[in-house]
C-alpha cells in the first residue's frame, strides 16, 4: 500500500506529534512527578497496614477474621477449601429442606434415586409423641414401590411399619380412616394414601382435594408419581404429577420428556414453556435459579476482570520493562530488563497478596502505559471486580442459604406443601404466641388442612381482624361459612375478596355460593367473569361436577419468600471467596481493595504523566526510548521508519525497497501470529484489534460459556424442583455465549483488518 503511495503526505495527527527529543542523553533525571507517586505509595502501604513505616494514620484492627488472618495467614488452598465446606453444608441444607423436616434425620434425606424406596423424610412425626401407628411416610413413594401392571398398590412395608390404615389389600375399597390422629399430615396426604388402587382415581382425588383446600401444587405426590422406580405407563404418570404440581418446574420437564418419548414433540415443547415459566411461582426452583445465576455471575465478573487487567498489563510488558532498566542502567541487556520487572510485579505476592496482588501490579502497569480508552476499560474492570467479589457473591449465599435461614419461614413453606412435620409445627406454634403473622397463617393454613374446622376457623377470624383485606384468609372464612351451609356469610366474605383481587378462583366459589342460594344472575355473572380470567382455571375447578365443591385460594409465596431472604445473611459466602483469591490486606472489605485500585490507578497517571515512556514502532515493532535514541519521531513511528515512509526522498531507492519486503514479510507473519492469539486466546481478538471493549466482552462471554457448561447441573443439588429446566436453560445459555463469543473474535479479527 505504502509501496503505491511513496509520496504519501504526513497525517496530520503525525505532524503534530512530531517533536524531536535530544535533551535526554546526558541521564535519565528522576521526574518529580515520579517521587510524589512514591510517596503516595508509601502512604497507601502504610494505610493498608503492608510497611509500618510509623505514620500515624490511624490504628490497624487490633481483633476480628482480619486481624486473625494476618497474624496466621491462611493459605490459598485452605480457603478453597472453606469454599467448598460453605458449598457442600449449602447444599446438605438445600437438600434437608427438600426432604422435609429439619429434625435430626432431616440430613439423611435421600436422593432423587433412592425416592422409589421407602423414605425417611417424616423423622420429625416418627420422634413425635403420640404418632405411634401412624404411616411411615405418605409422602415417600411407598405405594409405587410394590404392585404389578399400572396399578399401584401400597406397600406391605407401610403396614409393617404400622400403618395399618393403610394395609388395603389389592383388590378391596379403600378403608375408611379415622378423623384424626391417622399421622396424615394433611387432608390432602390423606386423600392421596386413601385413593385405592388405581393410580389416576387416587392422583384426582389428591388434586380435587389439594384444589379445595388452596394446595395448588402437592408436590410430595408428583415427585412419588416421576420417581424411576414407580410403576405405570411413564406419559400417564408425568401427566398426573404435572397436574398436581402445575407450578413444579421438574414434574413440567419430565412430562416434556415422556411427550417428547411418544413422539408429541408439540406438547413437549408447551411443557417445556410451561416448566420455564414455572420456576418464579416455585420458591426452590427459583431460589436455586438464583443461587446458580448469581455464584455464576459473580464467578465470571471476577474471573474476567482479573484476566483483563492481566491481558492489558502483559501487553505493556515490554515497554515497562525497558523503562525499569532504564533506572537502573542504559546498557542493561533486555532479558534483564525483563527479569527486573518480573520479579518486581511478583513482590505483592510476596507479601502475601496472592493473586490479586499480581493483578494490582499489572494494574499499575495498565494504567501507567495505555491510553485513555484503555484506561476506562480498565478502571470498568476494577469496578466489576469488586462488585463480584462483594456484593454479588453475597447475593448468591443469600439465595443458597435462604431455605434454612428462618425456621418459620420454612415451618410456614413445608405447611404449604403438605408436609409439616411435628417439629415444623412446635416451631409455628412458639412463634404464633409471639403474633407472628406469618407464623399464625402458616398454622391456620396447617388446622384448616387437617381437618380441624373448629380450630381453624377461630384462627381465621383472628387473623381477619387483624388483616382484614387478605384475599386468602377472606376466600378460606368465606368458603368455610360455604360448607356449613352458611351461604349469607359466605357471599359477603366472598363479594368483599372479590373487590381485593381478581381470580377466577375466587369468582367460581362465588358462583357455587349463588347457585345455591339460587340468585341465577348473580351466579352467572361470576362464572361469566370467572371464565374471563382464567378459562383453564374454572375448568379444572368445574371437573368434580360437586355443587358444593369450592377452592381456597393458595397460600401466596412472597411472604414466605421474602422472609427467608431477610434471614439470609451472604457474608460468610463471601469471606472464602475473598481469602481465596486475595488473603493478604487488599481483601479486608470491598472499601479497601476499591481504594487499592483507585490508588493504583492515581499512582498509574502519575508515573506515566512524569516517565518518558518506552513505546515500539507500529511499522517496524522496534522499540522506541526518548531516553536512549536520542531523537524520537513520535512513539508510534521510529526515526528510520518515518524516513522510509513519509520521507523517501532521503533514502536510498534500492535499500528502501529491500527494507520494504522485509517489512511487509514480517507483517504478514505478525498478521498470521495475530490471527492465530485471537481465536485460541480469550480476549485477545479485541485486544490485538485495539478495542478493549471488545476483549472484555470476549472474556465475560468466554467464562459465561464455561462455567454454564461446567456448573450445568447448578452450584448446588437441585433440591428436586427445578429438574431438566436447570440444565436445559443452562447450556441454551452457554450456546448462545458461545454464539457471542465467535462473534466478537470475528468482529475483532475484522477491525484488526482493517487498521
Ligand atoms: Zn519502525
Ligand atoms: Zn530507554
């Protein structure tokens, strides 16, 4: 290009640069600027406590983890494994909440595979007295374990156990159970184990039942339906346990499968729709979503920005390392020089910085040698470094530890779905005598499901006098006075529900009540209505065909929702994480490796503002030194070839076309090195196209893709909830980082082009 345009004028940029340097020879002064910076160093050495150089700048902590942790440094290795102690007793806490009660064998929860079997998970009732002959465990698998054909018959191993209401022998009605004191531990279980034989009349029974008293989703029963060891046509099955459990974002995927297993790939996709769509109505389904987003986000925000800065300051490796020798001696040989460097930037690791010490070293060098654009970026990358580490990696133990953080949130949660156990309820029951609300709905929810209508009732009226506009408690109080037959009451509890909220629920109850006290416009209207807002709703409601068949409305999540993350404390995730990668002092709290940064990035302006910086030629790639050379064109065109170039004239024709191959042959070379960074390296197609805008996004897309790949499966079990979704979303993620992150090595090869 330049071979056809020899008389190419100067750009203008290059003529404004132009400024020949002679007054350097007689030696390199220390720039004042320099020591200033030093000084500042010393300062912030002082402040976080590196050097005591007996500045008086306020005492350092004399106890807490900080103080501990720099008189005993902990190791890296030790920190990592902290990590994965917090990681592991997070999920033995996720997994123990799945499993029902937090009582002594709440641990010994069993895995997905092992739900086939006889389970322990009712340990709390077990201890519990006065539950002697009560059935193992209703909400296990146990009736699916036994049996032949799709018929499923309850287990012999239930009545050895004691169960004796539960001993049916195949063949015969179900028996008629005692009023209470069965050890069911709601109406709903007792429908469930009570259904006889066949596995759809027993699943119907269950969900008419769970519908009515406001358990939209019994999940105990859908998990038993899609355990592998359960017997029956396996679509039929995921087709109940879906209908049980429409908010179980598992029991919506494995109904997918078994469509997707028949050939219905239609249905299977709505499935899959549905079970995404699912995971915000599913407090452990989203709350592992959330905990597996945020451990990932945090993960890459701080992986991504530590590989950065270290890209950015690797690459001014060269020139830095020239000036380093420059201080000492001119004549320095550049493996020198190189080694001078190295060892200096390893100092902070020597100190017991670790990782992060590197960083801030190569930070600094950055910051010192790059320009303007590449400066903000590495200033964005400082401040997304910070904000992993801290505030989102607490975020995400908050969502890890959210299950287990309030024992009556959790109480109110396993009331919800069905399964509270004893313990569950002493802990409400305590909590009830303090006026906790939540606490008093959890239990009246919990008397209403067990059949205790006086109990409950007197609950209820409490708990309206003190939140007299709760849609739940108004539809439960109007539906109660509905089944005693008082319909007056029930129409005006329910006409005033009716004005909080608009549900198809509630409008089908209102129909039913008019109905019966036969006020048939009133009772079209509602239905009319109620069709109007959820048409699939009223159909499902309508099914029993009962004229007396009325809904609760289920129990809300956010309540539950947020006082378990009001419990949660993140911190104890975010202190191993910290440790691990930076032990020393710039990890004390996110105040001091922000500062840490800021203070680099100051030191960084300064030392580059008073150093004359070394810069190699863009055409040539020699290395260009104000100090050494004598005269320097500009830093990015050295004397010989701004000669070349821009003045031919006074250059020898022959030589400067020698001098030409041999450039163009090294630029095609470099151009092929080039290429070759960018696609194996991650980052480096921005880099190398001088768009660190580009690098960064390349490396956040990059680790985005691994870690989904690698964590596919989430940070944690999945407590049963979230099923194929999980992964499924997951690596339809990492496909489209991955989508992205050739993009972006392809729009950087592009740029690098055309420069
Ligand atoms: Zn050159
Ligand atoms: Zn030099």
């Amino acid at each position: 290009m330049d071979q056809t345009q020899p008389q190419r004028r100067p750009q203008k940029s290059e003529v404004r640069e132009y400024r020949p340097v002679r007054n350097r020879r007689k030696g390199f002064r220390l720039p004042i600027g320099f020591v200033v910076v030093l000084a500042v160093v010393a300062v912030a050495l002082q402040w976080t406590g590196t050097v005591d150089l007996g500045i008086p700048l306020g005492a350092p902590p004399a106890s807490g983890s900080h103080a501990a942790r720099s008189s005993n440094p902990v190791s890296v290795s030790d920190a990592q494994a902290d990590l994965r102690d917090v990681i592991s007793s997070a999920a033995s806490v996720v997994r123990s909440a799945q499993f029902g009660p937090r009582g002594p064998a709440g641990e010994a929860g069993p895995d997905y595979e092992h739900a086939g079997e006889a389970a322990p998970p009712q340990a709390g009732d077990a201890a519990a007295p006065g539950s002697s002959g009560a059935p193992a465990d209703p909400s296990s698998t146990a009736g699916s374990a036994t049996g032949s054909g799709p018929r499923v018959t309850i287990p012999d191993g239930a009545a050895a156990r004691g169960a004796a209401p539960l001993a049916i022998a195949p063949g015969s009605q179900p028996v008629a159970l005692p009023p209470s004191g069965d050890g069911y531990r709601s109406e709903v279980e007792r429908a469930w184990f009570s259904g006889g034989q066949d596995l759809t009349h027993r699943a119907l029974q269950a969900r008419t039942r769970a519908l009515q008293l406001g358990a939209a989703n019994y999940e105990s029963a859908s998990r038993a339906l899609l355990a592998p060891a359960a017997e029956g046509i396996a679509l039929e099955r995921a087709m109940l346990a879906a209908r049980l459990s429409p908010d179980l974002p598992m029991a919506r995927m494995e109904l997918a499968g078994a469509y997707l297993h028949d050939g219905q790939y239609l249905n299977a996709l709505r499935e899959v729709g549905a079970g995404v769509a699912a995971i915000p109505r599913n407090l452990e389904a989203s709350l592992w979503l959330a905990a597996s987003l945020l451990a990932m986000f945090a993960a890459v925000l701080t992986l991504g920005s530590m590989v950065f800065i270290a890209w950015v300051g690797l690459s001014v490796f060269r020139h830095a390392a020239h000036d380093v020798g420059d201080l000492v001696s001119r004549d320095m040989p550049e493996f020198a020089r190189a080694a001078l460097l190295g060892s200096l930037l390893l100092v902070p690791l020597l100190l017991g910085e670790a990782a992060m010490g590197l960083v801030l070293a190569l930070f600094l060098l950055g910051f010192t040698y790059c320009e303007a654009g590449y400066r903000r970026a590495l200033a964005l990358a400082a401040m997304l470094l910070v904000l992993g580490i801290y505030p989102v990696t607490r975020l995400s133990g908050m969502a890890l530890t959210a299950l287990d953080s309030d024992p009556v949130a959790a109480a109110a949660d396993s009331v919800v779905r069905s399964m509270a156990s004893s313990a569950d309820i002493d802990i409400l029951r305590t909590a009830s005598a303090r006026e906790d609300w939540l606490a008093e709905a959890a239990l009246a929810l919990h008397e209403r499901r067990s059949g205790d209508a006086e109990l409950a009732l007197a609950r209820y009226e409490q708990l309206l006098d003190r939140t007299p506009t709760d849609p739940v408690v108004l539809t439960v109080l109007s539906n109660m006075a509905f089944e005693r037959g008082d319909n007056a009451r029930s129409i005006q509890l329910g006409e005033r529900a009716a004005a909080l909220v608009r549900s198809a629920t509630l409008l089908f109850n209102l129909s039913q009540v008019y109905a019966r006290s036969f006020q048939m416009d009133e009772f079209e209207g509602a239905m009319a209505q109620a069709q109007l807002v959820d048409p699939e709703v009223v159909a499902e409601l309508s099914k029993t065909k009962a004229p007396d068949f009325v809904a609760d409305l289920a129990f809300p999540t956010a309540p539950i929702r947020d006082r378990m993350l009001q419990g949660a404390g993140g911190d104890r995730f975010v202190d191993p994480v910290s440790r691990a990668i930076m032990p020393g002092h710039i990890g004390r709290d996110w105040v001091t490796t922000a500062g840490a940064f800021a203070l680099t990035a100051v030191l960084g302006v300064g030392i580059g503002g008073g150093l004359g910086r070394a810069s190699s030629c863009r055409r040539c790639g020699r290395r260009i030194c104000g100090r050494c050379d004598g005269t320097v064109w500009n830093s990015q065109i050295c004397d010989g070839c701004h000669h070349l170039f821009h003045r031919p004239e006074t250059t020898d024709p022959a030589m400067r076309m020698a001098r030409l191959s041999e450039l163009r042959a090294r630029e095609s070379r470099v151009s092929r090195l080039a290429t070759l960074a960018s696609v194996l390296v991650p980052g480096a197609a921005g880099l190398l196209a001088r768009r660190p805008d580009l690098g960064f996004l390349g490396l956040f897309l990059f680790f985005w893709a691994v870690l989904l790949i690698l964590w596919r499966k989430g940070v944690v079990v999945d407590p049963l909830a979230i099923g194929a979704v999980g992964p499924l979303l997951f690596t339809t993620a990492a496909a489209l980082s991955i989508l992205g992150y050739g993009l972006v090595v392809g729009l950087g090869l592009m740029i690098r082009r055309s420069l």
